[in-house]
C-alpha cells in the first residue's frame, strides 16, 4: 500500500489508486474459511488476554482509592485524623521525594538509525499506562538515566491532545529489554517509594490536576519546575509498602500477559503470509 502513498503534508491512498491493489486470494471458499479459523484462535486468545488485563489494571485502581482516596486502608478503623487526612500521613512537595529526570532531545539524524528504540508520548496510554510501541530507532549519544529498564517509571510532559489525555499521566515499562532511551517527551520518575504506589497517586489521583498545568497552543507541555512544587497526600512509608506487596502479583500477571499476546501476535503475523500463500498445508 505504501507505494501507492501520495502527497506530502498528509500522506494518503485515493480511492482510485486502492483499487488497484492486488491480494493473494484462496479461489476455495472452504480453505478461505480454514485461514480465518486457524487465524480467529490467535486472535480469541489475544482478546482474552487483553480483557483479562483490564480487570486485572481495575482491581489495582480499585485497591489503592479504596486505601489512599477513600482511606479504607488496613486499620483505618482505629485511624485518628487531622484536618481530614489520617494522623502520620503528609503534604509533601513532589521535589521532596521525586526526582524527574527528562528524556533525550534528538535530531533527524539520531533517528534515521541506530540499536536503540526511541520511547516517546506515543508509549503513553491515554489517562495513564504503557504502550509497547519499537517502531523508532535511535542511534544518537544519551545519558544512563535515560535507559529505561523493566519496572521504570516514565512520564508524558508533552501532549498533542486537547483534552489533556496523555499529558502528567504515567506508565510502567513492563518488557525486560535494555535498548529504552527516552525522548524528550517524556520524564524518568525515581523515587524511594514504590512505583506501584506512585503509579496509582498519579493515574488515580494526582494526574488530572497536574495537567492543568500543562501550557501551549497546539502541543502541551510541563516542565519539571512546575511538577516539583506540586503536593501530594503521601502516606506512611509502611503502608506504601503493604499496598506495593499486595498488588506485584496483578502487575507481575499484567506484565506476563502482556508477553503473551506480542508472542501470540508474532505468531499470527508470521503464519498468515504463509497461509495465504500456501507454504503452509491447510
């Protein structure tokens, strides 16, 4: 199809030049079927395991407004509060126990190759989570912090969307891989809590108003002088743990599935060329 691309600011395929496509086709309608039976059970196990996230993503959504926005946590019950927030928790300022760290800025050249994969807003799921998404190379110099390994915390700060989808929201890097480097769109997030935690505070809770913050015409953008003076309820230390040990087995489930449906889509992806084309017997 891309040989049929015309035009430069917005490249498309005009109706006339799609018509003139042509596909490999079973002229047998039976071993048509037989592709799409073969092909539907990768797709079946896909979906299934895409459904069986989001419940999982729900359970820890609903856990942690139940602990830290609806302070239902364990022992809440003989809890004393102050001020409407319970006795040892804190307001503290994001600086004083976050550190951001920004993405690398790159030039044309960076990305026209190299052994590295490029993560930008486009690996940033919309109201927070991470999208695996290697389709940019890079091959430029960039500093340690900026390689994201399995487990790291990254940030959007730059968004494209008017309503603020992206912007201020964060995801979980969930591949064991070491060839990450984050641009310039988006920020490491370290802190000595636990990134479950930190997760949740600012996809559940903190996010929507961080955005706020964001400013430009047509592309949105936070900097992280901004970001360090905004407050947060912090909890104590040992509850954040206790929630940190309570939901590791959903995300390590998350993180699992989530291998699963690339290998299953692998697999799909590189069994149909060769149904189609018959290398494969049906």
């Amino acid at each position: 199809m891309a040989n049929y691309v015309s035009g430069a600011a917005i490249p498309r395929v005009v109706l006339r030049d799609f018509k003139k496509m042509k596909l490999r086709i079973h002229k047998d309608l039976y071993k048509q079927k037989q592709v799409a039976t073969i092909l539907s059970a990768y797709d079946s196990q896909i979906e299934n395991n895409q459904k069986r996230i989001k419940l999982l993503e729900q359970m820890a959504e609903n856990l942690y407004k139940e602990w830290f926005v609806r302070f239902r946590f364990p022992g809440y019950e003989t809890a004393e509060f102050e001020g409407g927030v319970p006795k040892g928790w804190e307001i503290k300022k994001l600086k004083e126990f976050i550190t951001f760290y920004r993405g690398k800025s790159y030039s044309s050249a960076d990305i026209a190759s190299g052994d590295y994969v490029l993560l930008s807003m486009n690996n940033i799921r919309p109201w927070g989570g991470y999208i695996r998404d290697d389709s940019r190379v890079f091959g430029g110099v960039f500093k340690d912090y900026q390689l994201i390994h399995k487990g790291d915390l990254i940030m959007s700060i730059t968004d494209m969307t008017q309503d603020r989808r992206i912007i201020g929201y964060v995801g979980i890097m969930d591949e064991e891989r070491n060839d990450c480097v984050i641009s310039t769109h988006l920020m490491k997030v370290v802190s000595k809590y636990n990134n479950y935690f930190l997760y949740g505070m600012f996809n559940f809770s903190l996010s929507r108003s961080v955005s706020e913050y964001a400013t430009g015409a047509n592309v949105l953008g936070l900097t992280d002088k901004i970001l360090k003076e905004i407050k947060a309820i912090v909890p104590s230390d040992e509850l954040i743990c206790k929630y940190g040990k309570q939901v590791a087995p959903i995300w390590e489930t998350i993180f699992h599935l989530k291998d699963e449906i690339a290998n299953l889509t692998t697999q799909r992806d590189l069994l149909l060329p060769r149904l189609m084309s018959g290398k494969i017997n049906i």
